[in-house]
C-alpha cells in the first residue's frame, strides 16, 4: 500500500517537474530578466496578450460553433450520408494545424496560384483574396483543427442519453428548436466545455501556426526572450502568466461540469431504443452541408491541396524512399507507446483522485492537466534544466545522457503534455459512472483493487480506447519536443515534414505531411468505430 | 458483465511488445572506435550525400540528430560531460559564437583546418592554440528587386532600403528571424545603435506588409508585384535561379539582384560552421571530420550541392546560380563574429522599440 503510494507520489512529481521549474523561475529573477520583461511589457507584450486573447476567442467561436452544430446533427437526426460524415467528421484530427497551415497559405498568398488566377481572369491588380498570413486566418485553421475535439466529446454525451430524453420532451409536445435548446445542448454542456478546454489549451501551446503567420502572440514572446534574448528566466515567468490563464480556463470547464454531472448507466441501452427526428428535403440538405463544410475545409481541400504541391514542384527523384519506412515507424511507435502509457498513468490518477477526492492527490492531477497548455519547447526546456542540474552536481551518474540517448526523456516530455489529454477523457468517462456504485460495492466489502477491475474497467473500456488512440494522433503530429528530445537516428514524419519546410521545400514537404496525416487516420477511424459501440452495462 | 482479463498469460506478449517499441539502445550496440556523433543544425536533405561519402571514405559510421540550433545547444548544456556529442554543426554565426561563450566546443588545433578556412571565418584561437569553431559555407544576405519597377543604382546599399521612396514597397520576413538578427546586428556595428535603430524604423515605413513567412516568400512576393524589393539569402536564390519548374523560371523573370554596399563595407554574410564538442567521446573521428569538410570535395558539395558559398579560398566555383549572381566574387563585410552575437539582445530590443516583427 505504501509503496503504491510513494510510487503514485513519483509518478506526479515527473509530470509535474517540468511545470514547477517554470514555476521556479520566479525564485531566480535577477536584474537582466527583469530589464527583458519590463522592456517587453513597455513595448509589444500588451499586443501579445491582446492577440492571444483574439485569438483563443475566435477559435472558441469556431471549435464550439463548428462541433456543436455536427455533433447535434449527426445524433439528433437521420439524413442521407449520415453514417458517413458521422465519422468523416473526425478526419481533421489527423491533420496537423501546421500542415494545414502550410497547405492553404502555399495557395491562397498573394504569389499563391489562387490570387494569380483571379488577378489574369479579371485583369485585377494587387490583392484580391484577404491575407491568409494573419490573425484570422490563424484562427480559422486551428479552429479547423481542433473542432474535432468538440465534436468528439459532445457526440458521445448527446449519444447516449440525448435521443430518448428529445423523445419523451416531444411527446410532451416541445417544438424541435425548443427540445435542442432545453434539453440537447444542456446535456452535452460538459462535453463541450471539456472539448472547447482541449482546443483552447491548444491554440495557448500553438506556436508552428502562429509563428508561421507572423501572428504574434504571447508564446511568440516566450518563444523570442528564449530563443533571441537567451533568457530562459524571462521565458519561464511569462510562461508563468500563460499558465495562469489556462488555471482559469480549467476552472472555469470544472464549474461547469460539475454542475451539470448526470450520471446513469442504464442510458446507453434505452438510447438504442429511440429513433433520431428523420429529415427529408431542404433541412436534410442543409444537415448534410454544416456536416460536409467542416470536413471539406479541415481535411478535403487541405489534402488536394497538398497532393497539388507535391504534383507540381515536388522534386522527389533523390528521396531516401528506404527509410520512408523507418519515419512512419517512428512516429508510429511513439504514439502508440506513449499512448499506452498516458492512458494507463491518466487512468490510475483518475481512480486515486476519485479515491479521494478532496485530497491533495485530486490537486496534484489538476496540476498534470496543466501540462498541455504548456508550448511544447517550453517542457522541454523545463525538463533539460533539472536534469542538466543533477548532470553538474552528480556528473558520474551521467543522467544527462540517459535522457536523450534513450527515449526517456521524450517519453517523458509526451507524457507531461499528453497525460492531460488522456485525463479529460478517462475523466468523462468516470464523470458517467455513478459515484453510488462505488460505495456500494465498498460496503459489500470489494477491495479497491478489485473495484477498478470488475466495475470501473468494463465500464470505462471506451473513454479508454478514446484516450489511448486521443494521444496517439496528438503524439504523432507533436514537433518541438520530438525534434530536440529523440535520439539518434530516430526520425519521424513530423520532423521531415518540418524540416523540409524550415528549408522552403513546400513541395517536398508535401509528402511526409500526407504519409503523417495518412498514418493519423488509423488511429481516427478506430476512434470513430470505438465510440460508435457503447459501453457494455 | 465480463469477467476481468487476466493480465499474467499477457505478460510476456505485453514486455515483448514493449521492448520493441522502445527498441532498447543496446541493441544498437556498436564497435565504438568506427562511430561519430553529430549534431547538426543543418537540414538540407542533400547532405545524406555528403555523410555517407564520409563513412565510404573511413568507415567511420555516423548517428546523427537534426534539430534546431536553440534546440541543439539546450540539449548540450543538459547532457553536460554525458553528452554523447562528438561534432555539432549550426547555421548561423551568432549561435555559433554563443556555443564557444557556453564553453559547448573544444578547441580544436589542425593544421588542416588552419590552413583552408581563413581566420576571419572561425573563432579567434585560445591561450592554448585551437580554435572552438570553423565555418564551413558561407551565404550571403543580398536584395533582390523588381526589374520593371526599379533601378539597380536605387538600392545599392543596406541604408537605402529605408529611404522613403520605398514607401509601402518592402517585403522582410520576421526581424526576429536568426538571418536577420545576424545582418542586423552586423549594421549595428557598422552604423552604431542610434543609427541603426532609425534604419529599422525606415525598414518598418517601408514595408508593403507585415514581416511573414520564408525568404522564398520574400522573393516571391517581388515576383507577383506584392512589392518592389526584399531581402534575402543567396541560398535560396540560387535554388530558384536552378530550378527546371516552369514556375520557379517564371518568378526569376524579372528580378534583379544586388550585392549591397561592395562601394563600402561589404555585403553581409552569415557562416554555417561547426566544431568539435567539448565532450567528445570520438574527438579523433570528429576532427577528422571537420576536416573532411573542408576539402575540396565537401566543399564543391556546399556550392554545387547546396548552394552555399565555400569557406576555403581560390576553389573554382561549379554553381552556375552562384556564379551569374555574384559575377565570380564580391566584397564581404568583415566584423567580428562576437560583435555580432553580443549585439543580438539589443537588436530584438529595437525591433520591439520600432515595432518589427
């Protein structure tokens, strides 16, 4: 028992570390920190705050908007194309947002094919199209991006209670826009506060699409004292700020999830029971256009976009097409072992929490959700300082290699990102299952043990496989910690893909990027497949 | 309800799995005399030649990490003296001169690298003799401009890209980029601070658009009119001026390119190099190395294959791009690789003053 316990203590200390060394940063201000900090704050860090913030609002505006309408369409109604777009929905998922990036702006800039055809079919002069290569248009491609989360979260809540609720408050005789209002949206309220969460900690981290823009926001600030002042202090206490709004963002998706827990676990079967509202004419055209636009823009076009590319000034004649193979491996194996692992530790954390519940364990797994909000190269820097301390103080140990020779340390920095990830879904699922079976089988005497193997695995297998295969696509496009962190020769698509753009081989970088978002959509259908299958009660 | 799945008989499946993933690093085990560790800022896919004619050559074999610069030297200072590093290798000068400040290199005394990269292009020798670091290639930071819209004279120098009759006409990518920090920096010398930061607020009036994207880009966006002139590397240049795609060819049409300020300081060039880490655990294989990469066979692959500028003086150039851009040659500035590294601070400090990207 007490060796669970200290290893459980371990375990948080790991995730947490990297978080509490930016954290740290503050105990460590000196003069020169001080001067980058006040002269960012004097000159561009007001405009950074400010475009975060327009930023993370235009994207919740996308990703809520956007998964919401899809999620309440394809489980509310019967349409033609229903069972298709149900899953095709989930596509984006496996796209990304930097590539998408790439692809639509290789198109739509002003030298792009796009504008030069408008411009010599209607003899037009100068711009035609808006700049992609700004704040909304950064918006718009993480919201495409990252909607899928919301529609993910908010489909599984509305499938399993919503169709048989809409059912009995039409029998009461509740109009349809009424029944969605009153009884649809508030049911998947939780769902979509946790999905709007993930998207937000998202677009906070994002930096590949932002950076790509020109679009300055406040992790290009972190980004530019890191990298160009070469102060990892000021780096660390802006990161800090970040981490402050993220706090609240978590709290603000906590409140209002727990005021809206319904849990019951006879739902799943009587929801088979009822019959979604069948469309015919004009409103099934118009279900299956708000199901189709998301799809088109966050995947479709993306990807005849990218064949584009690569059709036309894609030089691949000299590739190193044998160890095409060993990229996709990579990133394969990564994912799905650090997927393993983040479900496993995500879930253990859950069952302690829900153990104890008002406990300090409950705090400490808050905190490890923090992680993925944090810029991916801002982990990294919080992991390499504590371990080039030990390296210095104790340099026999050689800690320092055996972080980056072997994957431990990349593992590790996937873990304290991804781990959040896992928990938001392991936590939905727990969130169904009614504390009350819990105590019952308490005082029948069940071990905890024994608890978790019999009540809580076969009811949560699903939120289990969501966050295995979750993590596995967030780990197969993660870059800045891959691209630092991994050892010898272990290359992966995403970091071909980044490097052949870094170098402004867009074309070239076409190919690692569709083999990535190719290799994504394993993970994306099994998803789909997973949550279309209930829980068995 | 399902019985609980026994995980004992899974066990050794689950371990064998395991192992596989994670692909253990002993099973890569190798003899450690024929082995070099690179870390290599550099990701230019036609490098892969330039490593395995090394190892054909030896038989030294290479394990290589390809990263960024900032992310090579956090990785280096957090190995400390367990780095497995033997040669780290990064694009640009100022990096270059912060990894010999952090103490990353060993300095390293041949005489073959004495003798083929000049002084100016590697780090100032040490008490003991040796230098921390040598460039290797070189490129240069040139204009390019809209033939129809300008003359060649108008933009001869750096300090006229901020005269006003550019207004609305220029197109940079992100003053933050290392390129531009290095060229920045370099004019900080050159013109001191106070000049200088008034140069950039001139760069800020005249830009046709927000700081974005690539130097392609750059270059691109002159092509399709979105503007008259723009900065950037040779490097990319080149690899259009080579390109065989009809739309490359076409975004040359009408370009001109100038090699700034030859009248006065020179044109700014910024040093791709690299030297051995100061932890090696093969420095003999890294030295070697280094000096691999200056002869001439590496270094006709730098201008041929890569478009860079050699570093080792009196080799013919075969790059035809390189050669009708430059005409043969052209005067480079000469200011010390250190003023520039220690100017980089202050120049994203005017850069937030004047409010470039």
């Amino acid at each position: 028992m007490y060796l669970s316990r200290i290893f459980l203590l371990l375990v948080l200390a790991c995730l947490l570390l990297p978080v509490l060394t930016v954290l740290g940063a503050w105990l460590q201000a000196d003069a020169r920190s001080a001067e980058v900090l006040l002269g960012m704050a004097q000159t561009v860090l007001p405009d950074y705050a400010l475009s975060s913030l327009v930023l993370c609002a235009w994207v919740l505006v996308g990703v809520v908007g956007m998964g919401t309408v899809s999620a309440v369409t394809v489980t509310l109604f019967e349409f033609r194309g229903r069972r298709v777009l149900e899953w095709a929905l989930l596509l984006p998922l496996a796209m990304p947002a930097y590539v998408v990036a790439y692809a639509y702006t290789d198109f739509l800039q002003f030298s792009g094919p796009a504008q030069q055809w408008l411009r010599e079919q209607w003899g037009l002069q100068g711009r035609v199209l808006p700049e992609i290569r700004s704040l909304w248009g950064a918006a718009c491609v993480l919201a495409l991006t990252l909607y899928p989360y919301v529609y993910l979260l908010a489909r599984g809540a509305l499938a399993e209670r919503a169709t048989h609720l809409m059912e009995a408050a039409r029998l009461l005789g509740a109009s349809l826009p009424r029944r969605i209002r009153a009884v649809a949206l508030p049911l998947a309220r939780p769902a979509i506060a946790a999905g709007a969460a993930l998207a937000m900690m998202e677009t906070l981290a994002d930096y590949g699409v932002s950076s790509y823009f020109g679009v300055q926001t406040f992790t290009t600030g972190i980004y530019k004292s890191w990298l160009v002042m070469e102060d990892r202090l000021a780096a660390a206490q802006l990161s800090t700020v970040l981490l402050g709004v993220v706090l609240v963002v978590l709290l603000v998706e906590r409140r209002a999830q727990s005021r809206l827990r319904f849990a019951g676990n006879r739902a799943a079967e009587r929801a088979r029971e009822a019959q979604p509202v069948r469309l015919h004419g004009g409103a099934q055209v118009l279900a299956q256009l708000l199901c189709l636009v998301p799809v088109l823009l966050g995947f479709v076009v993306p990807v005849v976009l990218l064949l584009h590319a690569l059709w036309t000034s894609g030089d691949t004649t000299d590739w190193p097409w044998g160890r095409f193979l060993d990229w996709t491996w990579n990133s394969f194996r990564l994912g799905l072992l650090t997927a393993l692992l983040a479900a496993a530790v995500a879930s253990w954390l859950a069952f302690e929490a829900r153990r104890q519940p008002r406990g300090p364990v409950t705090w400490a797994v808050q905190g490890v959700g923090l992680g993925y909000a944090v810029p991916g190269a801002v982990i990294v820097v919080g992991l390499l300082l504590p371990v080039g301390w030990v390296q210095a103080r104790w340099p026999d140990w050689g800690v320092g290699a055996w972080v980056t020779a072997t994957l431990l340390g990349l593992l590790w920095a996937y873990l304290v990102r991804f781990v959040a990830v896992a928990l938001q879904s392991v936590h939905s699922g727990y969130v169904r299952i009614p504390i009350s079976l819990d105590e019952s089988a308490r005082m029948l005497g069940t071990p905890w043990s024994r608890l978790w193997r019999a009540v809580h695995w076969p009811l949560m297998r699903r939120s289990m496989a969501a966050a295995v295969l979750l993590v596995l696509v967030d780990v197969m496009k993660e870059l800045p910690a891959t691209l630092v962190l991994r050892p010898f020769n272990t290359d992966t698509l995403a970091v071909m893909a980044y490097q052949l753009a870094r170098d402004e081989r867009l074309g070239e970088a076409a190919l690692p990027s569709l083999a990535l978002v190719l290799v994504g959509l394993i993970p994306v259908m099994l998803l789909s497949r997973a949550l279309r299958r209930p829980d068995p009660v | 309800m399902r019985s609980p799945i026994s995980i004992m008989p899974h066990l050794g499946a689950l371990l064998m799995a395991a192992a596989t993933l994670v692909q253990l690093p002993a099973a890569h085990a190798q003899s450690q005399d024929k082995v070099l560790n690179l870390y290599s800022a550099r990701h230019y896919p036609t490098d892969e030649a330039l490593y395995s004619q090394f190892t054909q050559a030896t038989g030294i074999r290479i394990n290589r990490i390809d990263a960024d610069d900032a992310g090579i030297l956090s990785r280096l200072k957090a190995e400390g003296s367990a780095s497995p590093a033997d040669v780290i290798l990064l694009v640009d000068a100022a990096r270059l001169w912060r990894a010999e400040v952090d103490g990353l290199f060993l300095p390293v005394k041949s005489k073959v690298l004495d003798a083929s990269v000049p002084a100016t292009l590697r780090a100032k020798p040490t008490d003991e003799g040796g230098s921390a670091w040598f460039g290797l290639s070189t490129r240069a930071r040139v204009i390019v401009f809209d033939q129809r819209r300008l003359k060649r004279e108008e933009l001869d120098t750096y300090e006229k890209l901020a005269s006003p009759q550019f207004k609305g006409q220029l197109c940079i990518r992100s003053g933050s980029h290392p390129y531009n920090l290095s060229l920045f920096g370099a004019m900080t010398e050159h013109l001191g601070p106070v000049q200088t930061e008034r140069w950039l607020k001139g760069l800020v009036d005249n830009l046709a658009r927000p700081p974005r994207g690539g130097d392609t880009d750059q270059i691109k966006g002159v092509a399709s009119g979105e503007c008259a002139v723009a900065l950037t590397n040779t490097y990319y240049l080149a690899r259009l001026m080579r390109s065989n795609k009809p739309d490359d060819q076409a975004v040359m049409a009408h370009l001109g390119v100038v090699f700034p300020n030859q009248a006065s300081w020179g044109t700014h060039v910024n040093i791709a190099g690299g030297g051995v880490a100061r932890h090696a655990k093969h420095p003999e294989n890294a030295v070697k190395f280094l000096e691999y990469l200056v002869s001439p066979a590496a270094q006709q692959h730098f201008a041929n294959g890569n478009n860079e500028w050699p570093v080792v003086p009196g080799l013919k150039l075969e790059n035809p791009a390189l050669q009708a851009m430059s005409g043969g040659g052209f005067k480079s500035e000469l200011v010390p690789i250190s003023a520039v590294g220690m100017n980089q601070f202050k120049v994203q400090q005017m850069l937030d003053r004047v409010g470039m990207k």
